[in-house]
C-alpha cells in the first residue's frame, strides 16, 4: 500500500492513489514500438569503470535522464539500469553509467567527480548527435541515489558552473541515503552482523578512520559527525537546491526510513518543491527489484508506474524545452 506525500501533506490521497495505480494510463509500460538507439560501454574518463550507456531518441531530445546504480558504492554497474525508464527512451536521452569503486585511495569525492564528468560528456554527445540536451533529470538507487543528491545539491549548473554540465532540472532519489551520520545506520548493520563492513565503508567512504571509539551515547564524535556530513546530501540541501522526488519503503533494514524523513524535513524547511513516495509496502530497500535479462533491474510494478506517473508530472513543470 502506498501512502503518497506531497511535499508537506501527508495522508488524504492513499485512496486515491491506489484508485490511480489501477486506473492511470502512465503504467511504466514502454511504447510497443520505441523509436531510440543505443550506444553501448562508451568512455567518459580514463578509468576502466568510467563507462556509460546512452539511447538517443528519433526525434528532438526532452532533456536528458542519468541514472546512477546502487551497490554501497562498491558493486553494481550501468547494466542495473530500472526497465521502467523504457517508458522514456522515445522521448528522453536515457544515460546509465558506471563509476569507480571506493577503498582505501577512492572515495565519494572521487565518485562525485565521475558523475560530474559523465554529465558533461553526456552533453558534448548529444552535441556530437545534433541534439539539445535541455535539463538533467539525475536519478538513483540506494548508494546511486547518494551521489544523484551530491551532484543535484552541490554541481548542479549555475551560473559560473564547470564547463560542460546540463542544468539540474530535478532529481530522483530512491532510498539513497541522506544523511550519512544517522547512528541508526550503525544499529541496522549491527542487527545484520555487519558492524565490521559498516566502518570499511564509512573509512572508504569518508576518508576517515572511524573507530569504536567514534561513537559515544550521543551518536558520533564530533570529529566522526564532520566527516559524515561532508558527504551527507542533507548538508547541502539549500533555497536554490532542485525539485526532489523520493522514494522510500518504512521496512528497509539498510537505509534507515528516518534518512528520508529528514530530508523531507530539510526541503521543506527550505521551500524546495519535493514529493514524497512513502511505501509501507514491505518491499523493503531494494523496492522489490528483480534482475531481468541484461542485468536490467524491475522494480515493484505499483511503485514503478506511481514513480512514471510522478516524474511526468515533474516533466510538465520542470523540463524547461518543453513546448
């Protein structure tokens, strides 16, 4: 069941939301006949990982969606593309890329400049293919989800912006995690006997040895805090930052629920026009993925033609090229 939050409104549209997932036309079902090309492993930097795929639609491009995989930063790859972007590929360039995995010399700074540098050859692409990109709409899962909120918050094109980037025209953030120091991040690992992996990757991650000794009654040492929030998206959560979709299941064991919530809070704070996808489904952190051919990943059929519905609405308002 599905409890759909607009900005600040909670409840009063459950009913009417699942009264639309049975009756809405945008089902995620692709066209039965798409009009794309795929371009396949193309290199946006120098290391072996730094690979993308990119479809170009027969006609002028929409803007451009990149999606960022998930995997703790440290598995994963471009071919876990959702099936459900199918519904976008006649109409959008559709991205998929690969970055470099953190560990002891790699780190989300490092991973920040990736998807920086694949946005901007995304761009020179297009150019190459006599399109427009128009605006970005930069969307992840899980680890993905991170870095899409980085890029969206922090790199986003302003003006004086880095060479080569395409304007931020929303982003989409799929039980990615927000705030990196949530101690309850600390407990769900716990609970799963993965305390050890919980401080190789918050060292990886962060480029700071986080020890036992880190962590007090009260969450982390302030020296461990500062660490986490340089990382954290809800530290860079401002007036100017971009429209924000979430999505986020009250049953995920890996990603604390309570990492949304505060998001939520930060961008109402801060007047950011967001909607909040709040499942209560149990289909927990993987938002009930499965890998289909190609590595190809579906996600909940309910969730993927609420999330279509939701991101066409944000099209209309937000996609700047439209007639």
């Amino acid at each position: 069941m599905w409890k759909c939050i607009i900005c600040n409104r909670l409840s009063g549209l459950l009913l009417l939301g699942l009264f639309v997932l049975e009756s809405c036309v945008s089902t995620g079902t692709p066209p039965k006949e798409l009009r794309y090309t795929l371009h396949k492993d193309l290199s946006y930097g120098s290391h072996e990982r730094n690979l993308v795929d990119i479809s170009m639609p027969g006609g002028a491009p929409e803007g451009v969606i990149l999606f960022i995989h998930g995997g703790i930063w440290m598995y994963g790859g471009k071919e876990n593309c959702p099936t459900f972007l199918d519904a976008f590929r006649d109409r959008f360039i559709v991205a998929s890329m690969s970055h470099r995995y953190i560990d002891e010399t790699i780190h989300i700074s490092d991973l920040e400049e990736d998807v920086a540098a694949a946005v901007s050859y995304i761009g020179k692409f297009a150019a190459q293919n006599n399109a427009e990109p128009g605006t970005l709409i930069v969307m992840g899962h899980s680890s993905g989800g991170h870095l899409a909120m980085l890029y969206a918050y922090k790199q986003q094109c302003r003006a004086g912006g880095e060479t080569g980037a395409i304007p931020v025209a929303f982003c989409v953030d799929m039980a990615g995690p927000a705030d990196l120091g949530d101690i309850a991040f600390l407990y769900n690992f716990k609970k799963l006997k993965w305390e050890k992996l919980f401080f190789q990757l918050a060292e990886k991650a962060a480029g700071y040895h986080i020890v036992d000794g880190d962590i007090t009654p009260e969450g982390y040492s302030e020296s461990g805090k500062a660490a986490l929030a340089a990382i954290s998206p809800v530290s860079f959560v401002g007036a100017d930052s971009p429209p924000t979709i979430i999505v986020h299941d009250a049953a995920d064991t890996l990603v604390p629920y309570a990492n949304s919530a505060v998001l939520n809070s930060m961008l109402n704070i801060y007047g950011v026009d967001h909607y909040f996808m709040a499942s209560s489904s149990g289909i927990g952190h993987f938002l009930g993925a499965k890998t289909v051919k190609g590595g190809a990943l579906r996600y909940d059929k309910a969730l993927s033609s609420w999330l279509v519905r939701i991101m066409n609405e944000y099209i209309e308002k937000y996609c700047g090229n439209r007639e």
